[in-house]
C-alpha cells in the first residue's frame, strides 16, 4: 500500500503530464506513476519533440533538454510551466534586419518589383548560406525532387489547386536568396507559383535536376506530368534544402491535404521566428562552448583520402537492420553515437574520435517548433573521447550529457564553428556524417503516393550513415565513396586466414653457399665493381676462403661474433664471406660513430678478433687488441696461393671443415636502445637465405643487375645492397665516400648500376631523369610519399620497402603501380598479422589500425644478452592462431614451437590483403632514413648533465617548423631546477648561451651518432602533459612551430641556418 502511495500522481500537472506521456508513448495513464522515467518507458529525442509539441498545445512548457534531464515524471512536473495557448506575435516584415530600407531598396531592384510585392526580407542562417555555397559549387546537390502520384479518382487540376493555395499560405515556398552588405537575405515575394508540363516522367526528372538554382531564382518548382497509355499524373515538387527539410516536407504535405478536404489549417510559426530566437541567443555563449568543446583535439580524419587531388569515386550503398538493446536511461540516439565512436575508434587507432551529425533543430526553445516550415536543421561536429576503463554506463551517461548541453549551441553553423581556432577547423573537417531520421508518422495525405528521391547529398562526404529506428532496431543505410573506402566482406577472420594460408618454406641454406653456387656458375664474372678494385666471383672465392682459413685458426667458430671495422671498400664484402665461411657471425661497425658507442657493440660481441682495414686500424686497437688487417694479411700471403684455379677447391675445402649450420648466426646489427645501450639483433643464415630468395622472387631480382652499396656499412640495409646481388649471381657496386657525397649520379652512371636501395630523404636528391642505367629502385627507412612516387614512378621501376632489422632489412614490399606513400604492401617470407596494439591475442579486423606482427622464416633469434627485450618483442604464437595451426606441418616440421615478432608498428589491412602503414605505436621512429628511440637521445643528454652535477627533465621530438622546407628536425626540451617557475607559457622557452646547452653541444657527439643529434635546445618552465599525464607532444611540436627566426637561430646555437642531415652518410 505504502509502494502504491508513493507512485501515486499528487499534483495537476503530473496527471497532465501522465495523460500526455500516455499519448506519445502509447502506455496506459493509469499504468504511469510519478517515479516512472520516460526513456525506461520507450521514450526517445524523437518523442521528446513530440511531448514538446503537445505539452505547448495543452498550456505546457516544456523543452527536450527539460525531458531528457528530468526523465522521472515527478521531477519533469516541476520544471514544466503553463503558458498561454495562442502563439507568439507576428514578427514585423523587415525587423530582423538592421539595413532594412536598404535591403527593401536592393530587393525591389534584384526582382523588378515594387514594395508591396516584396512581403519580408530576413538573415540566412549559417546553415542556409553554407547549403546554398556547396550547390553551386556541387552541381544539383542539396536539391530534392519530391514525386506524388495521384489516384485515379482525384482530379489534377483540384490537387493543384490545392497546392496554389498553399504556395500562397507558406512563405518558404515564396522564398528566394540575394546577397547584401549584411550576407545572405532570404526574400518573401507574394507571387503565384509557375507550372511546367511534361509527359515523360524521367526525361523531365533529368532535365530538372540539370536546371541550377542560384541566387535570386525560385527554390521551388512545380510540374505536372500526365500520365500516358492510362498511367497516372504525377506532380513533381523541386525544392531546395536551403528552404525545407524533412520535418518541414511532411507539413506541407499535411497543409495541401487538409486544404484538399477542406479541413481548417492549423496555427503555424513563420520561419522567421526561428531567425529571431538565433539573433536574440547572440554568438558569445556559441563561441564560448565550441572553443571549448574542441579544445585540444587530436581525433584523426575518418575516413583518409590516400589523395585529396583524385576525382571521387562512385557513391556505393550497403543497408543494414540492426538490433538495439534497450539502455534503461539513455536513448537510442545516444546508442549509436557510442557505437560509432568506438567503430572510428578501432579503424584510426584513437581515444579521441570526432564526426558530423545531423541535427534537426526541432528541440530548440523556441514557442511552436514543431509548425515551422524551414530548415531548422544544422550540422554539427560531434567530439567523443574514449577512455578504456569506463564503464558502459559512464560512456553512455557521457555520451548523451554533452548532447544535452550542446542544444543551446547547435545552431551556430559549421562554418563559424571552424573558424573559431585551429582545434575547431580540424574538428569540422571531419569526412563521416551521421544523420538520425525521425520516425516515420502515418500521414494522412488524400491517397496520394510519395516518393523522395535517393539520398542525393549522400556524395560530400566520403562516408555518410542514415539512421531511422523501428520498433527497437536500427535500421541503417551507409553511403560510402568507393575510392576511399572499400567494401568488405563481413567474414574478416576468414579473409585474413586466406591472405595467410601459407606460412613460408625456409631456404635451409648459408649465405657462403648460395654465393658459392654463383662462384661455381660464373667464376670469371665480375662480382664486385669498387673505387679501388675489382673482383670476380673466382677472386671472391679464393681470398674469402683464405681469409676463413685464418678466423678459424684465430678461434673463429660457430656463434662467434667478428666486428669488421672498414671504410667503403672491396674487402669488405670479402670478410663479410670469410666470417661466414669461418662459422662465425660478422658485426659490421661505422668506424666514424662515438668511440663509446663502438666499445659498447665490441663488448656486448665478446669477439676474439676484429677484421679491420688499414685505413680503420687505430680505431680498431682501441676497441680490441687481436686486430687482424686484411690488406696486411693478403701482402704476408702468396698471391699464387691465393688464386687458386678451380674455385671449387677452396669452396669445399672451408665449408667441410667448418660445422656450422643454416641455423647458427649470420650477422649481429645493432640499432638504437631507449637506455642508451646499444641493441644487438641476431639474424640467422636460414633468415636471411629465406628473406633474399622471397624478395627477389617478389620484385623480379635478376642475376644481370648491378647493384650499388651506398648504405652506411652499420645499416642492415647495406646488407641487402652488398649480398643480394652475389646470392643471385649479379655484381655489387661500391663507389667510394667521396663519391657518394659529392657525385652520386655520376658514380651510378659509371659503374653501370641497375638496381639501388634508397631512403626517401636520399632519392629526393638525386634527378631519375639523370640516371642512364637504373632500372629498379627499392625505397625504404622512412614512409615515402606520393611525390616521390610521382618523380620516380614513370621511369623506374619502385618498390617500397618496409622492415624492422628483427626481421632481415625487410619485412614487406609494395610495388608500382598500386604504390602510394603508406602502402607497404605484402610480407616477404612472412606472414602479417594485424592485432589489437594493447593485446597481441585480439585479431584487428580488416581495416582497423593494429599493431603489425610478422611471422615467418625471416624472423630473427632475438637481441643480444637480453632475454628480457627479447621475450617482449619475440613472442610465442598468439592462442587463436595456435589453435587454428596445432596440426600444420611444413617442410616435414611441425610450426610449432615458432617465435613471431612484434613490430610496435601501426599498420592496417586493406580490401585486398595488402596494407598501409600508418605510424610508430611507440616513440622510435624512423628519421632520416634511421631507427631511433627517442629514449636513447633523451637518456645520453641526462647523462651528460648528470656528470656536471645537472638534473634536468627532457623530451624529444621530431617537428616541423614552417619556412624550413617542412623539413622534420630533433628538438631537446629541458627543464633545469631552476628554471623561472612563474612563466607558464609553452610558446615561449628560453634562449640565451647556457653554459650546460653549450656543453651538450661538445659532448653529444662523442656519445652518439650524428642522425640523432637534436638540431634546438630548448628550455622550458615545465615540460607539459596532457591530462592523462603523458608528455604533451602536440604542444612540444606547436612550440617550434611558432618560433620566431630570431628565436630558432638561438636555439639551433647558430648564427645562420643549419643544414638539416638529408643522407645515410
């Protein structure tokens, strides 16, 4: 008894209130208590409009944001008003404009008119002006045609009657567009409306739809077509979005009906109302919420145009009804905002997801919403941050709380709103459009059939989602451009098993025997082409077969590492070979890096010996006493013993005696580490015979080419440029340092070269069009752009190259002509996986941005000494693929056990199996053409100050700073003890000579190599951070980007400008 009391409704407006919520709910009032809550009821935006609408024709006030704030009836009672029930004053004609007489005067003249035929004159709204923009500059878009087929028994001529009546009742359809000193004004002319005749209904559809509506022209046109062979009329009602939307459709609909029947015609607001409450909002409180709400704003794009210049492509369509489950509190609008967050969440790899919806405006306080005939509606950006920990119920609640305190605002217009600040131009970019229509009413319309056009403005955005709901589903129409998004099967598990049904054959082989198969095949064919010297694969095979004989005499074996310490020269491929042959496993050092770094690569190698050049040799004493000169060697050795005349001998003599196996070590590079130390990456012999023998069947490698070594020898990628060619049975070419840096097209054009690998920043030095002989060129070790696609690509074969140094130089290659910057194409000798970046055992669907993962033969052992590093990023199988493998066999072994590897990369499938490469997930990068980790830099400049007894915070960051050519350089930030506390303002650091940046300077050099050098030092008050505590590195790059010249000059600590590092040497 006392639950029932409680319910029970105490005051009038609560039983007001139930019989009305009874109405548009369609629940029984005596079923609804005073605790009830409208939503849990079925409530929706949607009905929420309609309880406005009905509330004010009952004598009550009340607003959507009123219903969805105070869902229970008993807290709704409250906040409801009585009002009086006759609508609002008419507006005087001409008063909503502040130049009337002018604007009267400028009207009158346009149409050729006197005073009295020119009825009002009033602002456009933002969104009328923008409307009426894209239409002229899109052709036939945001233009409707509405088609009603008459019944047999109802008379054309008395139908359109009906319809003059109510052209001359409704003063948008009497509306046209002028520009004035105050923008666009929207004309209210007392004329009758023009008819056209036709009777081909789709000859006149086109010849229609062709017709342009421009500025001073009519925004409605009728016609009649009759109807042949007994077929019935039809009226074709044209009409403008800029005068109409669908809300204001249906009522003129409703009004030529109930003229028709002869019924009285409702009380309606003039649009002109609508005008006057956005003038009396004014624009300071709109300006002040969406500088606000789009503060700080890092959403990506959605979707991506790979190429803004190319035409768009067809608009495609796919329909989809999907269930929705009932959220208690929150509407279904609400719903699916939340779904489609978290949808270009998962395709863009973000917390921070912005796109545009559609509003229909009919929610906004104003007295008789639901009567006015004209666009009410707006386009607004919807900004929704994710995080990870919430619930769903805080999601939600977040979710449709902003959409609450946005409605006062929603009405400013996406054109103010962008230029309110860079976050909000960034913001209303957005390339996905979310349109929730309202639920279709039965109309009672005299038995005439209604047809609306196709979604005809589906086109301006690249991905456009039509919502309407029914009866608890979600019924939804996608329109997609074809060029930017592609159309996927829903089986995307089963289409990435497809893409990686075959899991690679190793090549079981060392890399001194495939060069030794060419040494046998071609023994007098010239092998290596050098500055200082020549040697064909005879020469090869002899000298690195002596030279093997020695490393093993000197303790050279299986897993032993040997560091080879040499400038650009013909030997070095001759150690590289010995140390292989010997069983061992080379390290190949940049004798021009900071001696510590080489001391510490030399005593993370533990090596008995360094192979060394003379040239190199007082560096190498200094990282180890056993230095074994090759040039010196080859002097102390007979030359008739060296040559030795049936190259098999020596081949067969240094292979037998040696036991090591396809699976012992190759090579050992080192790249950078986050503590400072150097990171030793272990690649087996059976890795990279695999990778070589996939890559040059991938690209069509030939064994004629001739391929030029220009990396720096501590690259991997020097690997591939030095030992690829001989593996295939072609000849290297080694122009000499000097060359490199000051001729390299002239070099390439003297050594005949056919084949290269470059980096973007090197290939952008050089004219293709100066290059005689090259006919290939792979482009790796930073994302390359379309530019360069576009210099290159019709005269040289490109193939882009992707790859960590784990995985062999490259992990996957994309080639002409589906290249384009980002694409990276397929694995080579792996397969590719794309999982969730926080948790490897989420398979990404296709599409949706993940952590890359390869798994193959070409996969390395792992790092150096560092069992820790190596079980993080060399990992077991993930469970779902475990499971779907357990039993595969390949090679007559079993996959498992099998390490796969992590990449940190961010990447992506697209529709065809191949991928696009979309960024670091951490904060190694690829600059200049080199890895680096941040960290590294960062942890080397702490040590530094640490020495001179300086604490100091630091950050590292790649920016940009405009008038540099866009150029990215390395920017230290730092912040001293005693730095001004006070000064909070990042856009300014400080840039006098300190004395401890002047040390930096002299010391960094010593440490580490000069790729990683920062170009600025800067200090700062504070390094600054985000609200979830992270370095800010958004404002770190806004920082430089704003410096002045004098300001950059000082913090670069130079007097002119400095040249930004641009090649590998």
């Amino acid at each position: 008894m006392m639950a029932i009391m409680e319910w029970a409704l105490a005051t009038d407006i609560e039983r007001q209130l139930s019989e009305l919520w009874s109405r548009v709910l369609g629940v029984r009032a005596r079923d609804i208590g005073n605790k009830d809550e409208f939503v849990r009821l079925g409530g929706d935006s949607a009905q929420a409009m309609k309880l406005v609408a009905l509330a004010r024709k009952d004598g009550l006030s009340l607003t959507v944001a009123d219903i969805l704030q105070n869902q229970k009836l008993s807290e709704m009672a409250k906040v409801a008003s009585p009002i009086a029930t006759t609508l609002q004053t008419t507006i005087p004609p001409y008063s909503l404009l502040k130049a009337s007489h002018e604007v009267r005067r400028l009207a009158n003249k346009e149409f050729g008119l006197t005073n009295t035929l020119v009825q009002d004159a009033y602002p456009c709204t933002a969104l009328q002006q923008g409307l009426f923009a894209l239409s002229l500059r899109h052709h036939g878009a945001y233009i409707a045609q509405t088609t009603i087929e008459l019944p047999s028994a109802l008379s054309s001529s008395l139908y359109m009657k009906a319809w003059e009546q109510a052209y001359q009742s409704i003063t948008m359809l009497r509306t046209r567009l002028i520009e004035t000193d105050e923008g666009l004004v929207q004309v209210v002319i007392d004329e009758d409306i023009t008819w056209d005749y036709a009777e081909d209904y789709d000859q006149y559809l086109r010849d229609d739809k062709a017709l342009q509506m421009t500025l001073r022209s009519r925004l409605n046109r009728f016609a009649l077509i009759h109807g042949r062979n007994g077929a019935s009329d039809r009226l074709v009602w044209s009409a403008h979005h800029s005068t109409y939307d669908g809300w204001s459709a249906t009522l003129v609909l409703q009004e030529v009906n109930r003229i028709l029947m002869g019924q009285k015609l409702s009380p309606r607001v003039d649009f002109n109302s609508f005008i006057s409450y956005l003038a009396r909002k004014g624009v300071g409180a709109s300006k002040s919420y969406w500088m606000n709400e789009l503060r700080e704003i890092e959403a990506p794009i959605f979707p991506i145009r790979a190429d803004a210049s190319r035409e768009q492509g067809e608009i495609q369509r796919k329909d989809r009804r999907i269930e929705l489950m009932h959220r208690e509190t929150f509407t279904s609008t609400t719903i699916v905002r939340a779904a489609l967050s978290i949808l270009i969440s998962k395709y863009s790899n973000t917390e921070d997801v912005v796109f545009g919806t559609v509003l229909s405006g009919r929610d906004a306080a104003v007295d008789g919403i639901d009567t006015i005939i004209g666009p009410t509606f707006s386009t607004v950006p919807i900004r929704i941050q994710i995080n990870g920990n919430s619930s769903v119920e805080k999601f939600f609640d977040q979710i449709q709380k902003n959409s609450l305190n946005m409605m006062p605002y929603e009405s400013f217009g996406l054109q103010n709103i962008s230029k309110l600040s860079r976050d909000a131009e960034v913001a209303c970019s957005f390339q996905t459009l979310l349109i929730i229509q309202p639920p279709d009413e039965p109309l009672e319309l005299g038995g005439v059939t209604v047809t609306y056009d196709d979604f005809s403005d589906a086109g301006t955005y690249p991905l456009t989602i039509d919502c309407k709901f029914e009866s608890g589903t979600a019924v939804l129409q996608a329109f997609f451009d074809s060029s930017v998004l592609e159309s996927v099967r829903t089986a995307d598990k089963n289409l990435i098993w497809d893409w990686n049904s075959h899991y690679p054959s190793a090549v079981d082989r060392r890399v001194c025997d495939v060069v030794g198969d060419k040494c046998l095949a071609y023994p007098d064919k010239e092998a290596v082409c050098a500055w200082n010297g020549n040697f064909t694969y005879k020469d090869l095979d002899s000298l690195s077969s002596f030279l093997a004989e020695e490393l093993t005499r000197l303790g050279v074996g299986p897993e032993i590492l040997v560091p080879i310490a040499f400038e650009r020269s013909k030997w070095v491929v001759v150690a590289v070979l010995a140390v292989n042959k010997a069983g061992g496993a080379f390290v190949l050092l940049n004798p021009t890096h900071p001696m510590d770094r080489l001391q510490s690569i030399v005593s993370q190698a533990n090596s008995p010996v360094i192979l060394s050049s003379q040239e190199c040799l007082d560096v190498s004493l200094k990282l180890l006493s056993s230095v074994l000169v090759i040039e010196d060697f080859f002097s102390n050795t007979k030359k008739s013993s060296l040559l030795a005349p049936e190259p098999q001998k020596t081949t067969n003599k240094v292979s037998t005696a040696s036991l090591n196996k396809p699976s012992d070590l190759l090579y050992v590079v080192f790249t950078s580490g986050t503590s400072g130390t150097p990171k030793g990456i272990m690649v087996e012999n059976r890795a990279f015979c695999t990778y070589i023998d996939a890559l040059a069947r991938m690209t069509n490698a030939k064994s004629t080419w001739r391929g030029l070594v220009s990396s720096a020898y501590s690259f991997d990628s020097s690997l591939e440029e030095m030992l690829m060619p001989l593996m295939l049975g072609g000849t290297i070419c080694v122009p000499s340092q000097h060359e490199l840096s000051n001729d390299l097209t002239g070099a390439m054009n003297r050594m005949e070269v056919h084949w290269g690998v470059f980096t973007p920043s090197l290939a952008r030095l050089i004219d293709p069009r100066e290059l005689n002989t090259l006919t290939d060129l792979y482009i790796g070790g930073e994302q390359m752009t379309d530019a360069l696609v576009q210099s290159y690509g019709s005269c040289i074969k490109l193939t882009n190259t992707y790859g960590p140094s784990e995985c062999c130089p490259t992990g996957c290659v994309s080639s002409t002509p589906e290249l384009y910057g980002g694409h990276i194409g397929r694995g080579v000798a792996c397969r590719t996986w794309i999982v969730d970046p926080n948790n490897h055992e989420k398979l990404m669907p296709v599409g949706c941005i993940g952590e890359l993962i390869l798994d193959g033969p070409n996969v390395g052992r792992g790092y150096l000494n560092d069992e820790e590093k190596s079980r993080a990023a060399f990992i077991d199988a993930p469970s779902w693929l475990r499971e779907k493998e357990k039993t595969q066999i390949v090679n007559d072994t079993p996959l498992y056990p099998r390490q796969m590897y992590k990449t940190g990369d961010l990447a992506r499938y697209c529709s065809n199996g191949t991928m696009e490469y979309i960024g670091r997930k951490d904060q190694q990068i690829k600059f200049y053409g080199q890895r680096i980790e941040l960290g590294e830099i960062e942890h080397h400049i702490q040590s530094v100050l640490s020495e001179s007894s300086e604490a100091a915070e630091t950050a590292v960051e790649v920016a940009t700073r405009t008038g540099e050519s866009d150029q990215q350089m390395l920017v230290a930030f730092m912040v001293f003890p005693e730095s001004d506390q006070t000064i909070h303002d990042f856009n300014r650091g400080k840039f006098h000579a300190d004395p401890r940046i002047l040390s930096l300077r002299q010391e960094l050099p010593r440490r580490i190599p000069p790729y990683m050098l920062p170009s600025l030092y800067l200090r700062l008050p504070k390094i600054p951070l985000t609200s979830s505590d992270k370095i800010d590195r958004r404002k770190l790059k806004q920082l430089v980007l704003e410096l002045t010249d004098v300001e950059f000059l000082a913090a670069s600590g130079a007097a002119t400008k400095r040249r930004l590092p641009e090649t590998d040497f």
